[in-house]
C-alpha cells in the first residue's frame, strides 16, 4: 500500500492505492494540483482562467488541453440540466458575496449587475479554442475538483495501481477495485464535526458531497451560501441541508449534488433515468430527517 495526503485548494486530498509500479507518482500528481490550483483558481489574476474570463465578446482563445476538456464538459452538463447546473456563474458568488477564499463569515455587498443568458457564454472550436458569446464569467468550483479527482484516479488505474485504490478530494472520491479489496465510506453530518450519519461499502465508483453549512457565510445579515441557481443566479432556497450521490462519475456525482437541491424528487429520478445512470443519494434535510432516493438505473450501496 502506498499513500499522499496533502493540502491544497483549500481542500485536504487524501489517496490510497495497493502495491505501485511507478516511483514517482507522488511528485506527479502534486505537480499537476499544484497547476490546477494556481491556473484554475477564480482568485488569482493572470492565470489562465482568469485570461479566459477577460475575453471581449467576439474574442477568442486557445486553452490548454485539460482546461479545455474540464470546461466543455462542464458546459455539457449545463446543457443538459436546462442551466440549473452552470460554471458560468463568476460574477452571481461574487454579487453575493463570495469573492474570497474561505474562511471568512460575513461579506460586504457589491454592486456587480448582470444579465442572464439564454445562450451559450461560449462556444467550442477545433484546437482547443473557445469563442466568447457573451459578458458571463466562469467559475469551475466543486466541478473543477470533481474532474482532477477523477482524472487522478483514472491516470494511477491504469498507469500506476490497478489492483485497487482511492482519490479522496475533501469528501468527494473516487474508488477501484479489482478484486476483493471494499471501500467503506463514512457520510459526514452536515453540522457535526467528527460525526458520521451513515456508511457505503463499494467497490468501485464515485461518492460527491454538497452541503448548504460548510461554504457560508452572511452579508448584510442576511444568510448566504454558494449552491445557486444556475438560470437565475440566486442562492437556492431548500429544505434540503446536505446531499451525497453515488454514481459511476465524479464529474456526473458534483451535478447531481446540486440537482437535488434544485429539483423535486421525481424529476430528480426522471433526469437520471433520462441518462440512463446508476445512482443514489442520501439526502439530509433541515429537520433532521435522512433517506436514501434511488435515480436511474440502481447502484449497489450497503
């Protein structure tokens, strides 16, 4: 068994993986996190997504490879939940407020005014290029994270351990196993720290986590956090507090987080089953109350 934990993104990253072939994976994939972090950060400027965001209208720009393929696939989930879901919602976390790095509790008002899009902010080219629609700015967050767990799991698979290991990224995670080895994975509370509220045994497959408390904060006292409305740019209002979804992918397990805030029970289901993916989410609501919702094609969680 070898292991890396380390911290970054404000995130701890934690990996697991069984007898490895490859001495130098360590210093390779805190290498490519350490870039991720740096050019893909909505708080630096002049990385390259901040470049990306600085596009006039009619502009366009060549993107590294990984950029790229992270945005274009955000930009298709975006398409197919109709908005809800959206990496195009910079300047709406920043209106309300969230336009630091966490820690932090209150947040001052800004005076940011923007239209929403019934079009693609951007549209894909050959070559990596990408032509700038209209004035929407980009912010990958969780999505972001989601597709470099995933894309490290799939590299030390194939490349590294095959036999079975783990890429956790601050609660969202990615599992294999190619034999007897089972992952079992503790759900947080949502509001107790140290606490577990229920345990999955798998094998392979991917667990996302989203929750209303950990990314909060108030601004002219008024509650706020950054789960939003991808079609209209406003701070979700549910009943819901936290959701964990098990799927086959980590990038499809962040979006359906956020769908479950979003969306009733049944069309939550009907989504999935318009997919046609395996899924289940255990919901946590206000009250206290918890249950699992099968979606899609059924996936095995004990």
């Amino acid at each position: 068994m070898d292991t890396l934990s380390l911290n970054i993104m404000n995130t701890n990253f934690y990996i697991e993986i069984s007898g490895q072939r490859n001495v130098n994976w360590q210093e390779k994939v805190e290498q490519w996190l350490c870039y991720v972090a740096k050019e893909w950060s909505r708080f630096e400027q002049n990385n390259e997504l901040d470049t990306l965001n600085q596009l006039k209208i009619g502009e366009t720009l060549q993107l590294s490879a990984d950029l790229y393929d992270c945005l274009k696939l955000a930009d298709e989930y975006y398409m197919l939940t109709n908005q809800l879901f959206s990496p195009y919602l910079k300047y709406d976390l920043e209106r309300h407020g969230y336009n630091q790095s966490f820690p932090f509790k209150e947040a001052a008002r800004t005076s940011i005014q923007i239209d929403q899009t019934d079009g693609k902010p951007l549209l894909f080219l050959n070559e990596q290029r990408v032509l700038k629609m209209d004035d929407q700015q980009v912010d990958l967050g969780g999505f972001a994270k989601g597709y470099v767990v995933e894309k490290i799991a799939q590299w030390l698979q194939h490349e590294v351990a095959p036999e079975y290991g783990i890429v956790d990224g601050g609660g969202d995670m990615k599992m294999w196993s190619s034999g007897e080895k089972v992952w079992t994975i503790g759900i947080a509370h949502p509001s107790k720290n140290n606490e577990e509220m229920h345990y999955i045994k798998m094998r392979n497959g991917a667990i996302a986590t989203s929750n209303r408390v950990f990314r909060s904060w108030r601004q002219d006292g008024k509650a706020k956090h950054h789960l939003l409305n991808g079609q209209t740019g406003e701070v979700i209002d549910s009943a819901i507090l936290q959701t964990t979804v098990v799927t086959n992918s980590l990038c499809v397990a962040e979006v359906a987080t956020k769908l479950c805030f979003l969306l009733h029970e049944a069309d939550f289901q009907q989504w999935f089953d318009k997919q046609k993916l395996p899924c289940a989410c255990f919901i946590v609501k206000e009250d206290g109350n918890s249950y699992w919702l099968k979606g899609g094609e059924q996936i095995d969680v004990s």
